[in-house]
C-alpha cells in the first residue's frame, strides 16, 4: 500500500491545478483519486494482469481528453502548468510499468508507440521502437512502425536503413519486402516531384545549372532510377527471396510497369511469374482497342504457356493460372457498348405473360420459345438477370407461367421460394403471397389450330406438350407453410415491407391455428376448463413466437368471441388473456371490445370496471372514446339502470 500511497501523492499537484482552472470541480476530482486508487491497487497485486494495466490507460486517455474539451470550451487564460501535460506524461507511465512486467507481449509494444504517435511525441516514438527491436528484432510489425515513422517526419534514409536491417533478420517476412518496395516507391515519387519543380525554372538557369553541375553519369542514374531502377532492384531481390506471388500484386501498381518485372527472369516457369510477364500491359488506364489488343495478347501468351507446359503437376498450374485469368476478366465489366442494354422488368413480365397464356400460338413462334419448357427457360433467365432479377412484376409473370406449364409441384415451390429470397421494392407483398392464394392450376388444353397454318407434326407436338394437369392449392393454408413463411419473413432488409407482410401472414396463421384447435377440441371432447387451456396456448404462442399488431389482436379478438364454448366463465378467461396483450399495442380499442364483450355477455359490473381502470393508463382523448363506447353499448343493450353509472364510474 505504500507503493499506492505514493503514485496518489506525486497526482495530488496536477488534481489542485485542475481545480484552480476550473476544469473539474472538488467532486470531480475526489471521484479521479477513488477511480485512480482503486487502479493503483490492481497494479500492486503479486500476480499482475495486462488488462489491469490497460484500462488504467483508457481510462486516462478518456480523462484527457474530457480536459481539453473543457480547457477549448473555457479557453482558460493562463500560462502553461502542470495539468496540461500530466495526464498524457501519466499515460506513458502506465505503459511503461506495464512493460517492466510484460516485456514480451509485441501487442502492448505497438499499443505504446501508437499512443506516443497520437500524442505527438516524436523523440519518445523512436526511443520506444528501438527498444522493441532491441527485444524483437525477428517481429516485422516494428520494423515497419518505425519506418513509417521515419518517413512521416522526412527521413527516407533511416527508414531505409531500419527496412533493409528487418530484411536482413526476416528475409522470409512478405511484410517486410512489400513495405520496402512501397517506401522505394515513394522515394521514386519524391525525387520526380523534386525534378518536376525544377523544371519550371527558366532555360538559361537550367542550362547555366546543367553548364555547371552537370554530369553525365549523374543524369543516366536519375534516369534509371525514374525508369523504376530501385522498385525493380527491390523486386529482383524480392523474387531471390522466394516471395514473388504475393509481392507481385503491390508491384501490379507500379507507375513504370514495364520496367520493372524481373519475375519472369528469376523464375521463368513459375506459373505466377508466367501471368505476371502475360499481363503486365493490362493497365487500368487502357480502354478501347488498347484493351482489346492486351488482353488478346495476355491471352495468347497464357495459351502458349500452357501448351508448352509438361502434363505434370506443373501443367496444372500453369493451366489453373490461365483458367483463373480467363474467369477473372469474365467477370469484370469492360465497357458499356460490349454490353446489351437490360430489358425493362415490365417488358420482361409482359413477355412471360403473353407467352405463357397465348400456348395456341406456339407453334408459330421459333424454336426456342415454341414449348413450355422453352417458355420456362426465357422466364428463368428474365428472372436471373438485373433489373428484372428483383422485380415482383416479373417475378409474378415468371410464377403464373410456372403454375401452368412446370411439370411438377416441386417446381413450383422451387420458384417460389427463390422469388421470395430475391424480389424486393413493391409488389413484394404480393410475391409472398402467391403461394397462399387458393386457386386451381391447369395447363392449358391442345387448341384447335387450322391445318393450311400448322403442320401435322405441329400439332401432334402441341397436343403432346399442352396435356392436362390439375393441381389444386388447397382453400386452407398448412400451418407448417405458414409457420415457415412467418420466419422467413422476418429476415426482410425493408421494414414497411416487413412489417406489413408479417401482419397479413400472421393473420391467416391466426386463423389456420384457430381450426386447428377447435378440431383438436372436438375431436378429443374436451373439458371446458382444458379447452379453453388450449386456446389460452396459441394466444400466447402468437405473442411469444411474433410480433402481433393492433389489427392481429383484434381478429384474435374477435376468433375467439365467435369460437365460444359451453362455459362463460372459460371464455372470459381467454378473451382477458387477449385483452392484456392487445391493450399493449392499443389501449382504446382493446378496452372498448373488452368491456363490451363483458356488457353483452351479463357481466356489465366487470366491464364497467374494465372501463374505470382504463383512465389510469389511457390518455384523455382515448378514454372519451372507451367511455363513447361503452355509452352506446349500455343504450343499445337497453339497461337504463347502468346508464347513469356508465360514465361516472361511482
């Protein structure tokens, strides 16, 4: 505790100097010291924690910079003092502690220099790295810190010395070389924008300058090495390294491209090298007739590379390179007029449409779309493409055309839940939907065609591809099909659409549950109190499963109110379990149906409650309208006695 006791001291000027600035207040500063004790005592521990080490850090971290947004906002005017460099000084502390301990965790030797690097301190940053190589130098992630570091503050030649020293530890390090070719890269850029700058002075400077300082050796270096000496000196040893596959990718963007591919030299069978040799003219400035000619002639080079391999293992991979460039620019968009424009989806649906029901046409169409299955094949194909792709328009066409030539059920449910996964925007509703809908599926008879217009062969054809086939969707909707629905459409990216496609499946759920359980009560003749059991489950399997509107409460409501069985008292007892829930979502109208519900049913005492208790959570405007109910409930029930009390509530 002496250690504690101390570290609370050395804070104790900093604290009064906050005050006297009016940056924190007593209370303030009395909860830091409970926060910062409670910290100083986990670092103590005979066994430390890294985390412990840590969250005191956030925790300063958080605290300065609630400082200087106080000290901004107040623009205190007074000179500087020691608060407003403690907290940070206070930081590094914490660090250092926490490596005296942890000298061997590289994470928290990166933590440190990253936040030595936020807050500006330069010298500290170089002093922290050179001690982290010093006990990691095989760890690539610190050469490189420490020379970005450099070069962030305009020392290329250090940040070359520290890369080439990491390369000579950890040749084998990927890290290591693409960060060596990226720093000779920005060498590259200086020096041109340095010559480009020069460039603009006069010519008789210029010449007088070349007349003095020039130097003919001197200028054939600066040539090559804006020809891309050093990037392809560091290739080269890049490649000796065994490392050329993924190097190659950050070579790829190369300002001076053709200059700088050594790969195939150092491993001219390598399939690797072989595309990098093959595509280095693949620039992404080309276009036109320039792209044209470099990818013909990238994939000749390819072709000829595998042609000339060995049937071995090293003709598999060349042949794996070159299937791999053939399917990358395959997938990449080249240019807009080498493209067809996409059909609009209303055209795309029209099209389904009209050759879905015009079937005695057919045969005068051509060979593609003369048959059902040449009608299904163009839907498909509508319906894999963009735009069309997640159109509900298209997709309806698409599904109608399946219900009346596809071969089989299966197929049909196939398209339909591929439909459901795809469409998107309006219309989507209507998509889900389409299964549900009761309605009977016929493929169309042969039509009478005249024979001076079709051949014989024609008709025997249609005859034999227009046979009958009748499935009927049944007029009830299984209630495994809409428990899956229900699931499935919860998943939907757009919430109106969502939310509204919920509601309307959960609604026919509502209804396919509610003759469910009513044939399970009859069937097993239940008792009165067990029935209305199973009726108080699927409410609550509604609730628990869905998210149930006002508008599905009501029709649960309302199934129940018509679904009465021989005990009042039972059905009360489930019509009350709707109640509390449909109150949750609108208070009004469940109170109103609730109260008059109880009114016809000879219980006008309970609803007169039901109302009462409702203007304690219903707002002023609400309970007018629950009482508004209720007083034409009374009146049409002709219970004169009731009424003076139907809005007194006495």
């Amino acid at each position: 505790m002496e250690r504690v006791q101390f570290q609370l001291e050395q804070m104790l000027p900093e604290l009064k100097d906050l005050v006297q600035k009016g940056l924190f207040t007593q209370k303030e500063v009395k909860q830091i010291m409970q926060k910062r004790t409670a910290f100083e005592t986990a670092l103590v521990r005979r066994i430390p924690k890294k985390a412990d080490f840590l969250r005191y850090a956030t925790y300063e971290m958080g605290l300065e910079a609630l400082r200087r947004k106080r000290a901004e906002r107040l623009s205190p005017r007074t000179p500087t003092s020691v608060s407003d460099y403690a907290l940070v000084r206070r930081q590094f502390q914490i660090f250092e502690r926490a490596l005296k301990k942890f000298k061997g965790d590289v994470a928290l030797w990166i933590q440190y220099i990253q936040v030595a690097k936020k807050e500006g301190a330069r010298a500290l940053v170089g002093r922290i790295t050179a001690r982290a190589l010093q006990l990691h130098p095989n760890v690539p992630a610190l050469y490189v810190l420490a020379a970005s570091h450099e070069l962030e503050h305009l020392s290329p030649s250090s940040a070359r010395a520290l890369l080439q020293r990491g390369l000579r530890l950890n040749a084998d390090s990927v890290e290591m070389w693409r960060e060596d070719r990226s720093g000779r890269r920005k060498t590259q850029r200086q020096k041109k924008a340095k010559d480009d700058m020069e460039g603009e002075l006069d010519s008789e400077d210029v010449d007088m300058v070349d007349a003095e300082d020039g130097n003919p050796e001197d200028e054939a270096a600066r040539r090559e090495i804006m020809d891309g000496a050093i990037v392809k000196a560091a290739i080269s040893s890049a490649v000796k390294a065994h490392f050329d596959i993924p190097l190659t990718h950050v070579a790829s963007r190369c300002p001076s491209r053709s200059s700088a591919w050594p790969v195939a030299c150092h491993a001219p069978s390598d399939p690797a090298a072989i595309k990098l040799s093959a595509t280095r003219f693949l620039t992404p400035d080309l276009h036109g007739e320039a792209l044209i000619e470099a990818l013909k002639s990238a994939s000749e080079q390819l072709a000829a590379a595998v042609r000339n391999s060995d049937a071995g293992e090293q003709g598999e991979r060349v042949a794996d390179v070159y299937a791999e460039f053939i399917e990358e620019w395959c997938r990449k968009e080249l240019d807009d007029s080498l493209q067809r424009p996409a059909a609009s989806p209303a055209l795309c649906a029209a099209s389904i449409r009209l050759l879905a029901a015009h079937v005695h046409l057919h045969a005068c169409l051509p060979p593609h779309c003369n048959t059902p299955a040449g009608v299904l094949r163009i839907a498909r194909k509508y319906t894999s493409r963009a735009p069309a792709s997640s159109s509900a328009r298209v997709w309806l066409a698409r599904l109608d055309a399946e219900k009346q030539l596809a071969n089989s059920r299966a197929e049909v449910d196939d398209a339909w839940a591929t439909a459901r996964g795809a469409v998107q925007g309006d219309g989507t509703t209507d998509v889900w939907l389409w299964g549900l809908q009761a309605r009977t599926w016929t493929r169309a008879p042969t039509p009478r065609v005249r024979r001076h217009n079709i051949s014989r062969y024609a008709i025997c054809s249609l005859a034999l591809h227009h046979r009958w086939l009748t499935i009927s969707l049944s007029h009830h909707v299984p209630r495994a099909s809409a428990q899956r629905l229900l699931r499935d459409s919860q998943q939907i990216r757009d919430a109106v659409a969502c939310g509204a496609l919920h509601e309307t499946l959960l609604l026919r759920y509502a209804r396919v549950t509610q003759e469910k359980v009513l044939d399970r009560i009859r069937a097993d003749a239940l008792e009165p109190a067990a029935a209305a059991d199973v009726r108080i489950a699927r409410v609550r399997q509604i609730a628990r499963r869905y998210l149930p509107s006002t508008d599905v409460w009501q029709e649960v409501f309302a199934q129940e109110a018509e679904a009465e069985g021989r005990d009042a008292g039972e059905n009360a007892k489930v019509l009350g379990v709707v109640y509390e829930f449909w109150r949750q979502k609108e208070g009004a109208r469940a109170a109103g149906a609730w109260a008059v519900w109880l009114l016809k049913n000879g219980r006008g005492q309970e609803g007169k409650e039901v109302v009462v208790r409702a203007r304690s959570w219903l707002g002023a405007s609400e309970s007018e309208e629950v009482e508004r109910q209720w007083t034409a409930a009374v009146e049409g029930s002709g219970d004169g006695a009731g009424e003076d009390e139907a809005i007194s509530g006495e």
